[in-house]
C-alpha cells in the first residue's frame, strides 16, 4: 500500500538529537528574525500586480493572506519543533503520511524555490532597468528586459543575474550573519523611509472605488500577495534554538506576522493614497491581466504613466510625487537586497533535492559533491539553467502565483500532518503544542484551499500538470528505487547537507 510506506520518525529523529542548539531565542529575536526573513522581494514588486487584481481593495487582501500565514504558521511550529531536520515539509509529511503524499509534497516544494527564485530575478530586472534610466539615462529596449508574455521577448537581466547567483552557489560562498543583517536593514530602512514620505500626502479619495473588481479580485490579489509573507519559516525551524517554545514560538511567528502586515498596509496605503491604485481596462472595459501583452499595449497608451505598469513600483511612486532621490534610493536597496533573496531560493531548491535524492526517490548523481568546492554542483547547475529560463520568458506575476501553489500545497500538507500525528502518536514529546488545535489547523487546511482556487485557472492548470508529471516520475522511476522500499533506513542522511547552509533567511 502506497500510505504504507512512513519513514519512521525516530530514525528522523536520531539525525537531530546529533546536533542539540544552544536554546537562546527569545520571543523579541524571534520576531526580528520573522520579519527580516518575511519583509522583502513581495512588497517591491508585487504591488503593481495586486494593484491590477484588487485597485485599492489589496489592502483587505494583504490582512486575509497573513491570517492564513499566521495559523499555517502555528502548524507549521509544531512539526518543526518536533523533527527539526532538514528537508522541512517533505520531511514532516514523510513521518506522518507516507512515502507518496512526500513525493508530491518534495514535488510542489521543487515548483515553489525553482520558480519563485525565477521571479525574484524577473523583480530585480525590473529595478536595475529603473535604475540604470534614471542614474545614467539608460534606456534597453523592452524586448530585451521582458519576456514574451509581458509585450517582449526575453529579459536579459534576469538571465544574468540568474546565472551570477548559480555560479556563486556551485563555488559554495558562505554569506555571513552580518551581510545578511545589513540587507535587512537596508530593505526595511528602504520601506520606513517610503512610508514616512507617502503617509502624510495621502488623499482619501484616491480609495474610492475600493474594490473595482468586487470581492474575487481582492481574494486573486490574497492568493498573490502570499508570496510577500513566505518566510515565516525561518521562525518555525529555530524552536531548537527557543526558550521557554511553548510561549516564545506564537509570539515570535504571530508578532512578526503582525509588524510585516502593519507594514505591508501602510506601504498599500501610500501607493494608493498618492499616486492611485485604480487597476487599467481594456477598450471594451474588460478586466486585463497582469503580466499580458493586452495590459503592456494599454500601459504603453497612457506612456506607463499608472502605478500597474511599473516593474518598480515603490520607486516609482515616490518619483511620482517628488522624490525622484528617494526613490533612486528605493530601487538600489532592492537591487542591493534582492540576490541574497534569490541565493536562499536556489538554496531552498537543491537542499529538498538533495534530500530526495539521498532517498532513493532522485537520481542518486543529484547529490554528488563538487570534489574542490564541496557544493551539490550537478543539481545547483541544473536547478540554474530551469531558474534563467524561468526568468528570461515569465512575467513576475504568473511565476510568483505558480510558486504560491506549490507553497499552499505543502503548507497544507503540513497542517494535515499536524493533526494526524496527535491522533496516531499522541504521546510524542512536542516542544511547541500548535494552540486550540481543533480549530488552527482546519482553518489554515480551509485557507490554504482558499487562496489556492483564487489564483488565475491557468496557474492552477500548471499546477495540476506538475502534479500529474510527478505521479509519473514517482510511480515510473522513484517508487522502485526508494530506500524506505527496499529497506534502507540511514539515520544521518541530512548531515552531509546541513553545513553547506548560507547563513541567510530565505525572503519573499
């Protein structure tokens, strides 16, 4: 039977019993470490797209996709607490439900890092062509920095960007704690300083209509803006590292849910207030999508000269009202801040397949060692070339919904799992007990769906397709393969992986 197969969770287990954290976190470093691993690539550029989606309503729809980060979260805490091992989802999922539900779970978790990478690239194309207009008065035809579905034809920036970032992870360059600290600064320094310009030149009128496109347009923009709130879960694997987790963990995982939204709405309310967040129609007055020839066309007719068509949002509103310095300012924090965001989402990708390779479900040259550099060269260089193709031919809208299906899907999981651990195992120590349970998960189980069948039919096609080629690779090659099939059970799979780990918190 497919269920049959559980890696069991002592074995899981017996790889982090190895390697006991000093417990130091408190609930104040928690928060600060959410909100530096949460603030980033979303916010710089997603606005624009839920602008599209929801006009000024993406307010109501960045409060909706944090309620379902925060109890997806509190599910999340718990498993990682109790098998604080790498591989995350999958490997939670493989204790608990068996080998197939891991299998798609590693799948999904494959199409969430390889293609929101991809659209961290396309996002950090779209501020570098910004700045290099307004520092040099530099202008590269559209054609070379969008791809075909956004009115070009490939975008060369984030090709290459892309690629600087592969080659850094095949040489296995470290980037330190205080490199990372200073990039957080630098995108929060980047945030407060719009905020503080924007807030006090707010005119109410522009919130009006509030929602143009009705209440689906506000959940479409939800299911988008999820990308903005990944992360989190650098605060659900340090529960080895938290005092007193039972207290410290919600604190820690709502308090920067919390600051991140608080922060996300005043950002809103500032693009909204002073430059309109109005979405772009058609001729006919039909709603266009982000991302598409039609809503370039419509843009280039008003000369971009609407929030909905800048690839730098942020920056280009504070041109917009008279902080053209600020706002070069803005855009060189994100151009700044941006690569290490990339860095950890390649990194976040070849880590799961590494770990299924180290499973028997990949190909076992998938975890081969560079022999000089120490680094999984094969996997990072494949992953590599799939994230520059990604970002040379997709819109940053269309990759960023696709790598939230993958997120919702596992994020699911998660919760399930969650729920039938305290069923099947109950006596199991849990460092961190997810609060009222019953309820928590449910309801992140009921968000996730949710916000899932709110993005566009076509990304739910993609899904669904990738889904569908993963159940062939699975029952064509991995089941067979799989060392929990034949019998192999190697207790300290992950460690070989585990000190090649940049030490930067993957950021949206």
């Amino acid at each position: 039977m497919i269920f049959g197969r559980v890696k069991p969770l002592d074995a899981i287990l017996a790889t982090a019993e190895k390697k006991s954290l000093h417990r130091s976190l408190g609930a104040f470093q928690l928060t600060m470490l959410g909100i530096g691993a949460v603030i980033g690539t979303g916010i710089f550029v997603l606005t624009a797209e839920a602008t599209q989606k929801a006009g000024p309503g993406m307010m109501l729809s960045f409060v909706i996709a944090g309620a379902v980060c925060a109890v997806a979260a509190l599910c999340y805490a718990e498993m990682a607490a109790m098998v604080p091992v790498s591989g995350s989802a999958y490997t939670y999922s493989y204790a608990v439900m068996g080998e197939l539900v891991a299998w798609m779970v590693g799948w999904a978790l494959i199409l969430e890092y390889a293609i929101a990478a991809g659209a961290v690239s396309v996002g950090w194309s779209g501020y570098f062509i910004g700045w290099l207009n307004t520092s040099f008065n530099i202008s590269v035809p559209l054609d070379l920095v969008r791809g075909p579905f956004d009115g070009g034809m490939i975008n060369v920036p984030a090709m290459v960007i892309a690629a600087l970032v592969t080659a850094l992870l095949v040489k296995g360059t470290k980037e330190s704690a205080t490199v990372n600290a200073v990039l957080v600064g630098v995108k929060i320094l980047a945030l407060a300083m719009f905020v503080l310009l924007t807030i006090p030149v707010i005119k109410t009128g522009q919130f009006t209509p509030f929602a143009p496109l009705g209440f689906a347009g506000i959940s479409g923009a939800a299911a988008s803006i999820f990308f903005a709130y990944v992360g989190f879960d650098a605060v659900s694997t340090a529960a080895e590292e938290t005092k007193n987790p039972q207290r410290n963990m919600p604190i820690g995982l709502i308090g920067s849910l919390a600051v991140c939204t608080i922060f996300y709405l005043l950002v809103a309310a500032g693009v909204i207030g002073t430059v309109g967040a109005q979405p772009m129609f058609g001729p006919a007055g039909e709603v266009l999508s982000p991302g598409t020839p039609a809503l370039s066309q419509a843009c280039a007719a008003v000369h971009d000269n609407a929030v909905v068509c800048s690839k730098e949002a942020l920056a280009w509103t504070l041109k917009s009202i008279g902080y053209p310095f600020i706002g070069w300012l803005v855009g060189a924090a994100a151009i700044i801040a941006l690569p290490s965001v990339i860095l950890m989402m390649m990194f976040g990708q070849t880590r799961v397949f590494f770990v299924m390779s180290r499973d028997g479900l990949l190909p076992e040259f998938f975890s081969r060692v560079h022999p000089r550099f120490h680094t999984p060269h094969v996997i990072t260089i494949i992953t590599g070339i799939f994230v520059t193709l990604f970002a040379a031919f997709f819109p940053v809208g269309l990759l960023a919904d696709v790598s939230n299906s993958g997120t919702l899907f596992a994020f699911a999981a998660v919760s399930i799992a969650v729920l039938v651990l305290r069923r099947t195992d109950p006596t199991r120590v849990r460092p961190f007990r997810t609060p009222a349970i019953m309820l928590t998960a449910p309801v992140a189980i009921i968000g996730c769906i949710y916000l899932f069948f709110s993005l566009s039919p076509t990304t739910i096609m993609l899904f669904v397709g990738w889904a569908v080629v993963g159940l062939i690779v699975y029952f064509a090659y991995s089941r067979s393969r799989s060392h929990v099939g034949r019998g192999i059970i190697e207790v300290a799979e992950h460690e070989a992986y585990e000190e090649l780990k940049p030490e930067v918190p993957g950021t949206h």
